[in-house]
C-alpha cells in the first residue's frame, strides 16, 4: 500500500466534508445529546443517584459520568457513519467517490474519521455538561483518550457495515434501536456487575460495550469490573475484525455495485 | 485552454514499427450479466479513437448505461477488457479512472450541498488540493453559467442547471476522456445549443468525448463516430457520415404558397397531400431534388419551405435497430 499525496487529499477531502455535514446540522446531532446528559444527571444522577448512596467507592453521579460520556460517543460515532453513507447510497453520490481514483481502504478511513470526530465532539459536548453535576477527576489520561477514540473508530465501523447492507431508512434504526441501545444499557453505564447474579455477570460479560465501558471508567476513575488488558484486547479486535469486514464488502462492491 | 492535448508517451510501437495511438477507450469481449441473470451485455467490442466525438446510441435497456457503469467503476463487469488510454481496468484501475470524467443520466450529487461544494469535492477525491480545486469550480461554473448560483442548494436549481453542474462537475479534475450519458435530457432547446457550444469547444480542446442520447439530431451535430447498441450488443460502428450515406429513401414536408386542390404527379416521386398546403415526398437516392423542384415548377406549385419529416439519423437507428432484432418494421 503506497501514501500519495493524491490520498491525502482525498481522505481530509471526505473528513472535512463530514465534518461539515454534521456540523451544518448541529441542532440534531451536537445538541440533543448534551440536554439528554443533563437529563441523566438530574434524574439519575442528583434525584435517584443521592438516594443510591455510593457505587465502588464513589457517588453514583461520579459513578456514572464515564458510561455515560461513553454512551454518547458510541451511540453518535455510529449514527454519524450510517446516516452518512447510506444518505450517499441513497442520493447516489457515493458514485463521486467510486468513480475517482480512490482506493478503498481511503474510503472507509474517510468515514470512520467522520465518525470519529462527531464522536469525539459529543463526547467534549457531553464531559463539559457533566463537569456542572459532577467533580471530575481523570485517573489515566492515556487510558481514558484511547478508550475514547478506540470505541468510536469500533461504533463507526460497526455503523458502515450497517449503512453497507441497509437498504431504507428503517434499516438504519433497526440496529441502533434493537441491538445497540439494549447492549448499552445493559453494558454498565449505570451500575457494577459485581451487584448482578452471578449468571447475569456471566452473561454481561459477553456484551461488549461492557469492557468498553469499564475501561473507560478505569481512565477515569481508576475502578473497573474486567480487567483492562482484556478490555484493550476486545476492543482492538473487534477494530480489526470489523475493518476486515468492511473493506471486504467495499472491494466486493456489496451494497453500492451490482 | 485545456491542459492537454496529445501525449506522445500515449503511442505504442507496434510489432512492425509503425506507431499505433493508444485508444482512448479499448473494450474487448465485455460481458455483463446482472446477479438475477440478466445479461445486460453480451461481449462487446468497441474502440474509440482519442478526440474523438463520439456517439453510443440503442434503445432503452439496450446495454448503455451498463456499458457506461462498467467502463467508470460503478458496476462489476462479468468478463472482458476494458483500457482506457492504455490502462487495464484491472490492473491499473486508479489510472484509468484518473482519465474519466462521467455526467451520468441520473442525478447523482448531494442535493443538500451548495453547488460549489460538489465541485470542490469532487476534485478532492482526485487528489486536486482544496486552493486550486476553488479555481478550477469557479473557471467551469462561470463557463456553465452557474456562477451565481454557487452557494445555493443543488436541489434548488433547475433541471438545466442540474445537467451543467453534472458537466461541471465530470469536467473539475480535468479528464481526457468525457462521458455524457443523455446530458441534454429535459433541458430546454437554447440551453441545449449552448452546451454543445460547450462541448464543441472542450472536444476542439483534445477531450475525447461518448455521449449517449436519445435526440438523434444532438448525435448527428456533434459526433463524427458512432456505435449503436441494441440487445446488448454493437450492432454499428461506424463514421456518422458513412451511416447517413447509406439512408436510401428520404420523406420531405413541403409547403406551398397555394392549395393544393389537385396534386402533381412527378415522375420517380411519391406525393401525398397531408393539408390544404402541405404534402409528403418520398425522394430516393437515385433521384435529387432538384429533379424534384423542376417538376413542382412545371406543375405551377410554389414552394414556401422544405424540411425532412424525420430526423435522418433517426430513422437510420430505427431501421439498424430493427434489423437487429429481426423485426424488420
């Protein structure tokens, strides 16, 4: 795989233009999720939180600050990706890039950076609103950035695959709605699993956004239910097992080629 | 001035030494057969020579469109070569694409991006940095006329403007070789002379260009080549000129100054009145019209105008068509 600079250009070219898009929307995808957190911290946080008492060791509303900053990033990571690619699919325009001397693997980069960087504004958005609710104070800077980053290039690849297959609109919601959502909640935004049954501790440990969470929760508050290396080991393999996948159904045309 | 205009690096030698010039667009054998089984193209050959002007004419469904899609990327052809200006699509699929640049017959832009965006844009994914991408969208919309409306929503303009931001945008990074699929559909007549203005002078400036459409007559004035498909396979290539050569038998309208309460008889010449001042008259090639008017003269009929009744391409189409499909009509 050889870097031109023709790529590069390429690649900020659909950055930028995604950037653009959901920045030129604002009002629906950098706002809502700001006024849901501070629903979350009102309601769970100081009227049902303080009545909770303290969850490992801290105040349930400190408790739940990293789920559900990490909540926001999968949830906008993924809707970016999906609602973007399908829109070209829909529209067709996804035919300027497949046209142009583009290599795949640019394309997909493209997107997922988009993603990326939608989910990492909201997730800035969503931090800064917690910071009014609760007193944050960061356990691993390190830990806490690639968590973040690594789960929202995870959320958008898994987001692509999804716009890849879906053929209308209600295909980009059926998994957001009955896959990701659930996996989510259930993931421990909310709560320790240690507080669970031990059969639904073991089954809790077969969702993903588990590890996600918890290693999260570890860059910043230095508690986790798993442990981190297994954390890290999950998620840069889903990473890697979903990359292939998708530059398989790119270079098979799946979705945008007959 | 269009950067280019003939690449010496482009002629090939050939086994006797002679130069042969690389074609702008070399399809071999190419088969396309949809996953439901449809064959949409049953091996196709086609060469296209580079500045040339050239039309790909058939009825609907008859194979364009799929031809189109394979030759740019945007479909997944089942067998066959296909080189454009010497680049295997196979194998040096980034460079053949760098040489094209597509109109396709549906709108396929972000209707929610201004206009000067879907330029931009686009010239980004061929790698043109953003600064000189800007230059180049500002020169092709002021030529297009759409330079006012460069801030505007795509889907705001016009069907007119909708086809010259298509041409302005297959035309941004700059392509050696430009397709035109039905590029004048739906737009209104002086719009449309003013894009094959356009496209005169971009073909005069070394672009190849394959255009296909449904108005014969935009064929007959712009292109000098053409191949007809039908079925999903050529059954024509030739020079437009060679074709009209072969039409045996024209139908003129012709009026005239006064009623025609009884209509001539002419020699060689089939006159049918279709109005008080106006007849049908089958001329073939072996008799001219000056015959003709010579005839109409001694008959005492004035003629105040004449014109075919049907484009002449058009009819050539219709009869290679037919043909084809062993109906004869």
């Amino acid at each position: 795989m050889t870097f031109k600079m023709t790529y590069w250009v390429a690649f900020r070219t659909i950055v930028m233009k995604e950037m653009l898009r959901f920045m030129r929307i604002s009002a629906q995808t950098l706002l809502p999720p700001a006024i849901t957190t501070v629903l979350y911290f009102i309601i769970f946080g100081e009227l049902i939180g303080a009545r909770i008492g303290d969850m490992a060791g801290f105040r349930y509303v400190d408790f739940i600050v990293p789920g559900l900053i990490l909540m926001a990033v999968i949830s906008n990571s993924y809707a970016n990706v999906v609602a973007s690619f399908y829109g070209s699919k829909f529209q067709h325009y996804v035919e300027e890039m497949l046209v142009a001397p583009l290599p795949n693997w640019v394309i997909l980069l493209g997107f997922v950076s988009g993603g990326v960087a939608r989910g990492v504004m909201v997730g800035i958005v969503v931090t800064l609103v917690a910071l009014f609710f609760s007193d944050i104070q960061v356990h691993s800077y390190a830990v806490t950035l690639a968590v973040f980053v690594l789960t929202s290039i995870l959320f958008s690849l898994a987001g692509f695959i999804n716009a890849v297959y879906a053929n209308s609109f209600d295909d980009i919601s059926v998994i957001p709605t009955f896959v990701l959502t659930p996996l989510t909640y259930l993931g421990g935004v909310f709560y320790s699993i240690t507080l669970l049954p031990e059969f639904w501790q073991n089954v809790s440990l077969a969702n993903p956004v588990l590890y996600m969470v918890n290693a999260f929760r570890y860059g910043l508050l230095g508690v986790s239910d798993i442990s981190l290396t297994l954390a890290f080991a999950i998620i840069i393999g889903f990473i890697a097992l979903l990359s292939a996948y998708c530059m398989h159904l790119l270079n098979r045309g799946v979705g945008i080629k007959s | 001035m269009w950067p280019f205009v003939f690449n010496l690096s482009l002629m090939t030698p050939s086994l006797n030494g002679d130069v042969l010039i690389v074609k702008a667009l070399h399809i071999e054998q190419l088969t396309k057969v949809y996953p439901k089984g449809v064959q949409a193209l049953s091996g196709i050959d086609l060469r296209v020579e580079q500045g040339d002007f050239f039309a790909l004419l058939g009825p609907n469904g008859a194979g364009k469109s799929t031809a189109i899609g394979v030759v740019c990327s945007l479909l997944n052809k089942t067998s066959g070569k296909v080189r454009i200006f010497g680049h295997d699509l196979d194998t040096e699929r980034e460079a053949a694409k760098a040489c094209i640049g597509l109109a396709p017959q549906e709108f396929n832009f972000n209707m929610f991006d201004p206009v000067v965006e879907i330029l931009t844009n686009q010239a980004g994914y061929y790698g043109i940095p953003h600064a000189e991408a800007a230059e180049r969208a500002e020169k092709l919309l002021r030529q297009l006329h759409l330079w006012d409306k460069r801030r505007v929503q795509a889907r705001l303009l016009s069907g007119g403007m909708k086809r010259r931001l298509m041409i302005a945008r297959a035309l941004v990074h700059h392509p050696r070789l430009l397709i035109l699929d039905e590029p004048t559909a739906g737009v209104d007549i002086e719009i449309r002379h003013s894009m094959w203005a356009f496209l005169r002078e971009i073909n005069q400036q070394g672009v190849t260009i394959i255009l296909t459409t449904h108005y014969l007559e935009e064929a007959e004035n712009l292109c000098r080549n053409i191949a007809i498909i039908s079925q999903g396979r050529i059954v024509e290539q030739t020079q437009v000129h060679e074709l009209l050569r072969r039409l045996h038998q024209e139908v003129f309208v012709i009026d005239t100054a006064q009623a025609l309460d009884k209509m001539p008889s002419i020699e060689g010449f089939k006159l049918d009145k279709v109005a008080d001042h106006r007849m049908e008259v089958s001329v073939s090639r072996e008799h001219g019209l000056s015959q003709l008017f010579a005839g109409l003269n001694a008959a005492g009929v004035e003629v105040v105008s004449l014109r075919n009744k049907q484009n002449r391409l058009e009819q050539l189409f219709m009869d290679v068509v037919n043909h084809s499909r062993g109906t004869g009509v």
